[in-house]
C-alpha cells in the first residue's frame, strides 16, 4: 500500500491540485491532507467605475482594466490560498467598520472554497479507486468537517480511527 501525505496548504488551490494529482502520479492507493487546509485572509478586488478595479496583493498594488485582469488577479490570489472578493469603496469601508459583517465574508469565502474542492476531488476521484481523506487542523473552522463529510470521494479522518488496508490513522486537530 502507497500513502501520499501532505499538510498546510493553508487554501492554495495550486497544492489542492497537486494533491488531488498526487495519487496518480506517485501510484498512491490512499491520499491524507493533514491540516491546514484553508486561507487566511480576504483580499479586496475594488470596482473605480467603467471598465477599472485596483487591488493590494502582498503589499503591490496592482491597476487593472476589464474582466480579464481582474479575473487573472483573482486567479493569482486564489494560487496563494487567499479568498478574492469584488467591492466598491463604500461597501469596503462599510465592510473595514464592521467586523462581524468582515468575519462572515471571509467565512462565507472560505467555506465555498473548501465545497469548491471537494466537488473538484469528486469528479477527479471518480473511478479511481483511490481513498482520500481530509483532516482540518487548528487553522480550520470546524464547519470545514461537515463540507468534507458530504463529499463522495473523500473523507473526513478528523476525531476518529480510521483502518485502512490493516493499518491505523488517527487524527486530532
């Protein structure tokens, strides 16, 4: 039996894809994702009338000009596990006052990522005969559980023994 491991991730859906294809790759009969598995902040995609957006990734500003840019930036935020959302300066000001209103976005995002992944292990795992599990750790919400456990290819090994092929996993956050 082959058992390919990885951890912290920390909602990159470039290692989500690389883990997914982990499997294949390594000849793996069993995929394990550790902990960590999501982001840690939100960033702001700002609408500045017609056609122009700016927004602030790892301290650069970038200016962009219609739906490809923007969604180009969204993609590269997406590759470093943050959660992009499109704003107007009002809402966003509204949004910097508000820190519960704040706290439900990046958990509404977080949340849709992590559904967003399993329905993308579903359809990747398909057929493969490969079991795959999820284990949040202690950067995840433990709402994260309840999406893994709804997903068809991929279970959540959080709080519980899980035997496979004669051997044990234990999991604890």
């Amino acid at each position: 039996m082959r058992l390919y491991f990885a951890t912290d991730i920390h909602g990159s859906e470039t290692c989500w894809r690389k883990f997914l294809n982990a499997g294949q790759h390594y000849s793996a009969d069993v995929l394990v994702l550790g902990g960590d598995m999501t982001g840690k902040a939100l960033v702001p995609v700002i609408y500045d009338g017609g056609d122009r957006w700016h927004a602030t990734l790892l301290e650069n500003r970038s200016e962009l000009v219609g739906e490809e840019q923007v969604a180009a930036f969204e993609d590269a935020v997406i590759r470093r596990g943050y959660y992009p959302f499109r704003t107007d300066p009002d809402e966003l000001r509204e949004l910097e006052h508000d820190e519960p209103r704040w706290h439900a976005l990046f958990h509404e995002k977080m949340l849709g990522t992590v559904k967003k992944w399993m329905d993308m292990a579903d359809e990747r795992l398909a057929g493969t005969g490969m079991r795959a599990f999820c284990c949040p750790g202690n950067d995840d919400q433990f709402e994260v559980d309840d999406i893994i456990k709804q997903a068809k290819h991929v279970e959540c090994g959080e709080g519980r023994v899980v035997d496979i092929d004669g051997f044990q996993m234990a999991s604890t956050g």
